[in-house]
C-alpha cells in the first residue's frame, strides 16, 4: 500500500473526526468512510467541461475538482476495510485507457431529470477496468455490482423540483455533438467523498499509475 495511504488515512480520519484523544484512551470509534474509485481527466478536458456549463437554471454545475470517470462506488465502509479496499487496488494491473468525449446524455429518478452528463468513448477499454476495479474491491470483502457500467462524466446535479425540463432537454441538443480528441486517464484514484448541505465534494486518498499497477 502506498505510504501516502496511510498518512492521508490518519489526517481525515483521525485527527479532523476530533478521534485522537480516544485513540489515545485506548477506544476506537467506529468511523464510516464514504469512498469511490474513477479516473481523473486531464486539464483540458476538464476545462472544455466547464465551457458547457451553463443554460439550465438551478443545475449545480460540478466544479473542476469534481470532474472524473467513476469505475466502482464503495459506499460507507470502516477504516480497515477502507485500507483492504486500498491494498487491492494497488495490485491492479492495467493498460492506461485512452477515451473521448462523446455527446451528452442525462440520468433520470422518478421521471425527473437529477444529472446531466457527458459521455465518454469507447466504452471497452473502461469496461475492463471497471471489472478488474470490481474484482479488486471484492476482495476486501465487499460485494460484487451489479448495475450495468456506463462510462460518463457527470457535470451536473439538479434538485428533483427544479422544473426545468424544456433547459434540459435545449441543453442536450445543444451540446449533442461534444467531442475531443482521445485522451489518455493514466491514474487509477480512490476518493473520498464528503457530504454536505450544498451537495458531495470529493478528495483523492490515494492513486496507483496503471500499465504497471505501481502506488505513486
């Protein structure tokens, strides 16, 4: 396991949860850990995310630090299986994908838009990755997933009674034809995320470089 695992493991988890006097006491609280394994896209196409961003009123548009190709959501786990979950993903041995952006799509809940999101092509090389992540993740001891992998990246949130189907549906004609060139998405990431009144942040614990499955 990366060195940086464990020290950023102790920082967010320890000493900002205000635990430290009761480790020091002997007692361990129970502490739950919000974690997601994705890919990190270059300045570039993030920045040409951010161009897009706009034309939806009440959208919470993602910031550039929210930007990523999510392969496998871990959910609230417990520290020492947030370091099993670590460990495996180190021993993860793939080729760096290299993708484009492809058109725009959105996810619904209930009959309600609730994301807006670019796609990202071609899907097999992601699929594969997804499934290694997943197998990896297995092995710590978490079970397998089983909803169906689509390889997007999302950049926008709207709240269920935002009504502002006719923006949405402008948005998605207008940006049909994203596009860039391919890409390369050279890291492997393990973020946590961070729950708040204004929506999740996200904050990389850990990363590993693929082809060779090496921790950087």
């Amino acid at each position: 396991m990366p060195v940086t695992v464990n020290i950023v493991f102790y920082r967010t988890f320890f000493k900002q949860s205000g635990c430290i006097g009761a480790v020091v006491r002997g007692y361990l609280p129970r502490i739950m850990i919000r974690l997601f394994v994705a890919l990190r896209p270059p300045p570039a196409i993030r920045q040409s995310l951010l161009d897009i961003m706009e034309g939806v009123p009440s959208a919470r548009w993602q910031d550039d630090d929210d930007l990523h190709v999510t392969l496998r959501f871990v959910g609230e786990v417990e520290r020492p299986v947030a370091e099993d979950i670590a460990v495996a993903l180190s021993q993860v041995v793939a080729s760096t994908p290299s993708v484009s952006l492809s058109g725009v799509g959105k996810f619904e809940k209930r009959g309600r838009t609730d994301t807006l999101w670019a796609g990202v092509t071609p899907h097999d090389a992601l699929a594969a990755l997804h499934r290694k992540v997943d197998q990896a993740c297995v092995r710590a001891g978490l079970p397998p997933e089983h909803r169906a992998y689509l390889p997007h990246i999302t950049v926008a949130r709207l709240a269920r009674s935002a009504g502002v189907g006719f923006a949405v549906d402008e948005w998605l004609a207008t940006h049909a034809a994203l596009s860039s060139a391919p890409f390369p998405l050279p890291h492997l990431v393990l973020y946590q995320s961070h729950l708040g009144r204004d929506g999740a942040t996200y904050e990389p614990v850990a990363r590993w470089a693929l082809d060779t499955g090496g921790g950087t």
